[in-house]
C-alpha cells in the first residue's frame, strides 16, 4: 500500500499481480488495473520530472513506472531478485531506491525513464531486510532485518559504510517501520509484538510498547501525535505514544499489511491480507466504510 505525497492517492497490490487505484473524494470505488503476472511485492509514489509516478514491484522480478491515469512508461526494469521494499532518493529527484531482501540498492534514473545504472551495499550477513523508510531531510536510509539489526546508511556515501545497530537483545526480527513528517523520529515494529519509537539520527529509545501479536505495519500520523500498527492477527493499534494511552481493534481476520492518513488527517485506512480495506474515523476510532477486495 503506498499513497502519493498529498495523500488524495492511494494504490494497492494484490497477490495476481492486479494494482486498486482509490482516490477517496470519488467514494468508495477502486480502479482496478493489470500491472504484474504475479504476485506485487511493492509499491510507490514517486515525484519525478513528469510528475507523480507510480513504481510497481513483482515476484516477476519486473519494476513497471506508472503515470497519474496508470498508463505505463513502457520502460520496465528487469531486476536479478524480487523487490522486498522501495524508496524515494531524496538527494536526486526521481531515483529509487530498492532493497532485495540481502543487500540494498538504487536505480538512476528511474523518471525520466532513461538508462539505468544499479549498485548495492553489502548488508553483511544480517539476514533478510523487511522494511525500508527514507529520511528525506537528512538524506539517509534506515533498514530493519530479520536478526534484529537496523542499518543506518547515508545515501551521499558511495562508499560500503553501513552503521549497523542492535537496538535492544532478543529484539525479534524488525517487521515494519516509517520515519515522522519531520525526519526526527522513527518507528518500528518487531516480530515479537514489541513496538519501539527511536530518534530516527541517534537511534535511541524515546518509547516503546508490547502488543502481544507480531507487528506487519506502522504508521505515523501526519502531525506525529499518534502511531497506528497494524498486526499480525488483525488487529489495528491506536498509540498515543506520548500518553502512554492505547486502543486496540480487532475488526480484520488476517494480517494489517498496510496504513495511512488521508489528505485531512481525519481518516485512517487498513489495508488486510483478509480482503478488507477499513477507513476509520480518527475522532471517535470507530469504523466509516469498509471497502472488499478478496485478492489483497
């Protein structure tokens, strides 16, 4: 699930290869498209020179670019591995950044669509990487790995320096994570059901949570005052971290993949593995609309 940087755009991909395209000011009805021949692994909003794009990822190994209207570039990227998780580049408009389950990389240029030229960084052992989230006002990325580790790299570095950090021992492979509308903190979900929020610089501690079920999806509120998780078992975590206070809802029956704001905060969508897409009503956290698409 991935929406576009003003949050009126959402997309969702599914295990047929089929990409939703929701716009929420048209009510409840998503576009459906073909994107893959399988399973879609990935999925971004990018700004480029053109305009918004949307970068899809599949088992296919393929990465297709997208315009606003889903009509392809026609410059499909062949990868050597399956696309775990995409970034934006932040130092160079339109590049994107890949990560591939061991070692990360990026693309240049992905739009305009031109050549490319691919290079990765060797994570060193630290087993398959989950989750990517992108500091676009320092200009670093931060990745979290089966092991327990984060990788802190510097996107200016051409170098293969990578900081690597245990945040916590026994901490569970890192499952989810995302860094807070101003680039200072970070949070992350682990598959033991622990939750931690970090300086997204330093690393260190600043809250932390248990929940009890692993953690598949995180997600900060546009004013960071709140922190959505989504679960393993289907529930949807409302944190007011700050407070100490939290609600938990069990209104999914499988697995909470993905999470986001609308364009006036005033919503929440979940997106589940059950074929449910939930929008919820921020005020009072409870259910608006739901939206059904058995093949998520």
């Amino acid at each position: 699930m991935s929406s576009n940087s003003s949050r009126t755009l959402f997309a969702f991909g599914d295990k047929t290869g089929k990409v939703g395209i929701w716009r929420p000011h048209e009510g409840d009805s998503i576009k459906i498209y073909s994107a893959h021949d399988t399973t879609i692994t990935s999925l971004l909003f990018i700004n480029g020179e053109y305009g918004t794009v949307l970068a899809t990822a599949g088992k296919d190994g393929l990465l297709k670019l997208w315009d606003s209207n889903f009509q392809s570039y026609g410059k499909d990227k062949k990868l050597l591995f399956h696309a775990y998780a995409l970034g934006e580049n932040p130092s160079q408009r339109g590049d994107i950044i890949i990560f591939n389950g061991n070692s990360i990389g990026y693309s240049i240029p992905i739009d305009p669509p031109r050549g490319t030229s691919f290079w990765s960084k060797d994570t060193e052992g630290h087993g398959t990487n989950f989750t990517l989230s992108v500091n676009k006002w320092a200009g670093y990325v931060i990745a979290g790995f089966s092991d327990g580790y984060i990788a802190q790299w510097t996107l200016s570095d051409t170098s293969d320096s990578i900081n690597f950090r245990q945040i916590r021992e026994s901490l569970g492979a890192i499952m989810a994570s995302d860094i807070g509308s101003d680039g200072e903190e970070l949070i992350i979900g682990t598959s033991r059901g622990d939750v931690h929020i970090l300086s997204s610089r330093s690393l260190d501690v600043s809250y932390s949570i248990s929940v009890g079920n692993q953690i598949r999806s995180t997600k900060f509120s546009p004013g960071n005052d709140l922190a959505v998780i989504g679960c393993k078992d289907g529930s949807v975590v409302f944190w007011d971290f700050q407070d100490g206070n939290h609600m938990i809802y069990r209104k999914h029956n499988k697995a909470v993949v993905g999470l986001a704001f609308s364009e006036d905060e005033d919503l929440v969508i979940s997106c589940s593995l059950d074929g449910q897409i939930i929008i919820w009503d921020r005020s009072d956290l409870s259910e608006k609309n739901r939206i059904h698409w058995p093949d998520l």
